[in-house]
C-alpha cells in the first residue's frame, strides 16, 4: 500500500492558527455564554481579562478596552453573567477565547449577590451615615428634578407642585434605565451642585431624583456605585424616589431622604400652601387674642397699683390753694408796706 502522508498539503504554523480563527469566528459569530467570572484582572492598556466558569469547564475571555468602557457590569470574581461576543483564538497561544462585547447579570440572584455586597462596601466606607445627612429646607425657591423628560414621572411631580406649592422647576433630562443611565444621572447630580449661586441659571435649593416602578434589572442604574458616591457627595440636599414604595435602591441610602413613589417626593418637598395660610391666620388671631389679654391684665395692674397712690388732681389743688394764700398774703403785705411808707413820707412833709 503507498504512504499517502507525503500527498497531505503543508501548512505553517500561522496557516493553520489563521485558519482555526476564521472556523471559530465563522461558527461563533456572535454568541450568549453563561458562566462565572473567575480569575478578573484589568491590564494597563485598559483591556479586561477574566474567565467564565461552570461545573465543568472554563472558557478564557478578553473584553477590549473601547467594549470595557461600555459595559454595563462591572466585572468582579464570584459574578455570575452572561457575556455576549464571539468566539475567536488566541495564535500565541494556540488557545479559543471568548472576545466580549457586552455582560449582563444572570438572574436576580447574581444582581441581589452583587447589590448586598455593593450595599456593604459603600456602608463601611460611611457613605450611609445618618450624620452626612442634611436637613431639607422648608420651602425651597428652585427644585432639580433628574429624571425621564418624557415619563408620567415628571408630569406627577410638577401636578403634585401645582396643587401643593408652586415652585420653579428645573429638568435635568436623562436615561433612568439602560447604556449610559448611571453615568448621565451622576452628571445631572454633579451638573446640578456645579452651578454657582447668583448666576444667570438659579442654582436648586433641593434635588429630586425619580424614576417609576420597575424590575431590579429595570432600577439597576439606582444601584451603581458613581450613582451613589454622587448623590452622597451633593451638597444641595436630595430626595431619591425610585421605583414604588416596595422597591429599595442604593441611592435610597445615601440621600438625604427617601420617598415612596415620585408623587411623594413632591410632598415631601414642599407644603400645602392652603394650610400655611390657614396656619398663619390662625396663628395671627391666637396672637391678638394674647395681646389683647395681655394688656387687659396690664391695665387692671395698673389700675391696682393706682389705688393705693394719692389722686394726682387732688394732690395739685391742694398746692394751688396753697399757692393761693401765699400770693394772696403777699399782695396784701405789699400794700402794707407802700402805706406806711406813704404815711411816714406825709409825715415828713408837713
């Protein structure tokens, strides 16, 4: 029988390598792996390097550095995900990797994992120390409110204003949920506390943030940590209102005050301007009442205290008969006087 192995086409090492790459990208084009993140390092040049594991075999990823900044996981060790991207190889060394595009939680297990460990990192650093927490001012001149400009949201709010206390409002429009809605909230919360008091735009004496009810995937940007070291960092007091009354955000703690539904958070900001002027003309009519009591009691002291002195009229008219007589006493010792010497003139004369 002939040795057909010197008929077998040659190839060099980078030949087959090219090719072993474009059979993988060609029938992994684009694929959802699920696994756990294991091995997590971030290199200098920004590029993300970690593995995903199961029960029964590991899988080595890469994520780009222009993909990493994108993400909207943070990948870390323990993480449960599912990494979206393609399968391509590695010809240094002759190794299959999973290039990532993008990750998401896996469950609402991983992300109540990730949020618990999240929430207790940012507590020990004191991020929710009821000591950073500033009061509310009663009856603010300009409110931000950071949330969708197109959602029943913000229409609930400024309706809730309108019926209680008007105010000037400003909208800082953002995403409340999705790619890029944790870093557009952090910048409307930031933007809001950069403006400068006495300037051409007002800047607020109290910040809303709101969004409706949702899923905790559909509330996840509530609980990214550049969300919750922003609103921690804001010097103009905050209201968070996130989601319904049930729902608990990361944000909720690092506000100043947290409110059930968007609805309430316009409550809490403002009075009822009905019942502060109820409250006022109650409070003046108490006030008169007082005064008025208070000079009734004045009066019949003095009226008291009167009594036991000697009348001032009285008093005057026994001085002005005193008075009387003396200039009475007077006339009559002065027409003596001019007599005598009258007399004792005639006297001499004769």
């Amino acid at each position: 029988m002939a040795d057909n192995r010197n008929n077998l086409p040659e190839y060099s090492v980078s030949e087959i390598s090219q090719a072993v790459k474009r059979t993988l990208e060609g029938a992994f084009e684009r694929v959802r792996v699920r696994g756990e993140i294991s091995g997590f390092k971030r290199a200098a040049s920004g590029h993300l390097y970690f593995a995903l594991k199961d029960e029964e075999a590991k899988l080595d990823a890469v994520c780009w550095r222009l993909s990493a900044g994108r993400l909207a996981v943070t990948p870390e060790d323990g993480l449960e995900v599912v990494a979206i991207g393609r399968v391509s190889s590695y010809p240094g060394r002759s190794s299959y990797q999973l290039v990532v595009e993008s990750l998401e939680l896996a469950g609402e297990g991983a992300l109540l994992k990730l949020l618990e460990d999240r929430r207790k990192k940012l507590a020990a650093e004191g991020l929710f120390d009821a000591a950073r927490k500033r009061a509310l001012p009663f009856l603010p001149e300009v409110i931000g409110v950071i949330t969708s400009p197109t959602g029943a949201v913000i229409r609930d709010i400024l309706h809730r204003l309108e019926d209680r206390f008007p105010r000037r409002v400003l909208l800082w429009p953002v995403l409340v949920q999705g790619e890029g809605a944790k870093e557009q909230i952090a910048a409307a919360i930031n933007g809001f506390n950069a403006i400068r008091p006495g300037g051409l735009l007002p800047r607020p004496d109290l910040l809303i943030v709101a969004r409706g009810g949702g899923s905790l995937e559909d509330l996840w940007a509530f609980n990214e940590e550049i969300v919750v070291r922003a609103a921690a960092a804001s010097t103009i007091p905050l209201i968070s209102a996130v989601g319904h009354e049930t729902d608990t955000t990361l944000i909720d703690h690092a506000s100043d005050r947290r409110a059930p539904t968007p609805t309430a958070a316009a409550e809490i900001a403002v009075p009822v301007r009905a019942e502060l002027l109820a409250d006022v003309m109650q409070d003046g009519a108490r006030l008169a009442r007082a005064m008025r009591r208070l000079t009734e009691e004045a009066r019949l002291r003095l009226e008291g205290l009167a009594r036991g002195l000697p009348r001032p009229a009285q008093l005057i008219a026994e001085r002005i008969q005193t008075l009387d007589g003396c200039v009475e006493r007077l006339v009559n010792a002065r027409i003596g006087y001019f007599q005598r010497r009258w007399d004792l003139l005639l006297r001499l004369y004769a």
